[in-house]
C-alpha cells in the first residue's frame, strides 16, 4: 500500500517538474466547468525558472515575457492581452514571485487565461446572463429577522448601497428574510442586463470573477463604478461574518488570513475589470528587459 502510494506520488511530481516544449501560464491546466468564473484551477506551486519579466507589443496586442521565451496560455495560445496597463500588471505578478512560483496568488494571470482560453465556451451574453442571475441570491438582500442588533446593522449598512443602486441606475432592488429571497423585477435585470453589455469579454470575465467572490451583484456594482473601496465591498459581503466573531471570537490567523485572500482575489478582479476597460496605453515601461 505504501509503495503505491509513493509510486503515484513520485509520477506527480516528475509530470510537474518535466520539462515542457511550450511555456505555458500555469502548470497543468484543468478545466473545471462547474466553476465558470474561474475556468482554470492553478496548481499549487513550481520552482521560478526564469529571470527576467518583460512586455513588448505584438500584431494581437501586449506579450509576456519571461527571458526570451514568450508566455502561453495552457491551451498554448499565445498569451496575449489588449492593454498595456494590464499587460504591466500581470508582468508583475510574475516579477514578484520569489525562489517558487505561487500560482494560486497569480489572480490576473488565471483571469487572462479564461479571457484567451474560453474554456466553457460561453457567449457574452451567458456572461451577463450569470452575473446577473446572482441577484437572486445576492448577500446584501438576504435579511435576518433577529437578533435585533445584527437586523439594525444590515439595514445601517446594506440599505444605503441599495438604495444607491437604485438611484444610480434607476431600478428596484427589494430585500427580504425569506428563505425564498427577494422579488426582484424583470425590468431590474433588464437595466442591469443591458448594462454589463457596455463591457467588453474581458471585463465581463472580470466582473462575473468579483461578483462569485463577494455573492453579491450589487457589491459588484458599488466597485465597478468605484462607489466603493475595495475594503469596503469586503466587509460588507462579510457583515454577519463580522458581527458573529465580534459576539463569540474567531480561531486564531484563520479569520486574517481568510480576510486577507478575499481582499486580495477582489482587487486583483476588479483591477482586471477597469484595467479591461481602458483604452489608454502606459507610455512608460515599468519592466524592461
């Protein structure tokens, strides 16, 4: 039994560390459909290979590259992205990586990934589609009944985004404490449909990545249009969360490091989101051979 065990690990690691002809973003791609928004789950870690990060623009747009050896995607495209500016930001998160390569940190890189690879092959409309539907399920319209003090924090922090939302792009948005979720109007999706249309692929692929990270379309919506912090969109996503450790504690580094990830996985796709949707180039480079 241990030997088999040891067999089977001892080919994992050789299929990660052997050689490969085409350098790819991520080792090993695994497509992984039940999670839509993001379509490739990064492998763990690898050992850095490279020493040099630099960008140049090619016919399709911004390259990666590490050397000399241009970045692929793991269905071998060639890596490619439309912006300057995120070309720069994901050059980056290569450059930062240390003695190992820490895939599972490189949000932007997973995110570009999906946008070249389209794993699920889904339309622009599937996209918003999703996105979209998230408003049936949306943290900050689920209510609780009691306590009484935790019923008061959510209407205090919930109801003015609500109602921001409301205002911003005229539509309803109810919240409810049933089990069923709140009643939210046709016309509602239908404004907020047409709106994520203004998007391109890419920030779609974005926005939707934000939206599975705080459950919340309307958080979402607070970030895109920078109405919100970061920081504030994670807390309130958070907020029974919050209000439970603040009663009863939290285990030890758990709590921060949780908080953390979160933070981390919110920015890097909202930066991918405005990063997407400019046209704008950076006329000086950050990173240079």
């Amino acid at each position: 039994m241990w030997r088999s065990c040891l067999r089977l690990r001892d080919a994992g690691r050789r299929l990660l560390n052997q050689p490969r002809g085409a350098l790819t973003a991520s080792v090993g791609p695994v497509p992984t459909p039940l999670s839509p928004a993001r379509a490739y789950v990064p492998p763990t870690e690898r050992k850095r290979f490279y020493q040099n990060v630099s960008i140049t623009q090619g016919e399709g747009g911004f390259e990666i590259n590490l050397d000399h050896r241009k970045l692929r995607t793991p269905q071998a495209k060639l890596f490619t992205v439309p912006s300057e500016a995120l070309a720069i930001a994901v050059a980056t998160e290569w450059d930062s990586q240390q003695d190992t390569i820490k895939f599972y940190t490189m949000h932007l890189t997973t995110l570009c990934n999906t946008s070249l690879d389209n794993p699920t092959q889904r339309t622009k409309d599937q996209l918003i589609q999703a996105a979209v539907k998230f408003l049936d399920t949306d943290t900050i319209c689920y209510r609780v009944e009691e306590p009484a003090t935790l019923v008061e924090l959510q209407r205090n922090e919930w109801d003015p985004i609500i109602e921001w939302a409301e205002k911003r792009y005229d539509v309803e948005i109810s919240s409810s404490t049933s089990i069923m979720g709140p009643s939210i109007p046709a016309r509602t999706r239908d404004v907020l449909a047409s709106h994520l249309a203004s998007y391109n692929m890419w920030a779609l692929q974005g926005i939707e990545f934000v939206v599975t990270q705080l459950k919340s379309m309307v958080l979402t919506l607070g970030l895109t249009d920078r109405h919100l912090t970061v920081e504030q969109a994670v807390l309130l996503s958070r907020l029974e969360e919050e209000y439970q450790i603040q009663k009863w504690g939290n285990i030890e580094w758990a709590h921060d490091y949780e908080l953390q990830e979160l933070r981390a996985r919110t920015a890097a796709g909202t930066l991918f989101v405005h990063l997407c949707s400019e046209s704008a180039t950076v006329k000086h480079k950050l990173l240079q051979q």
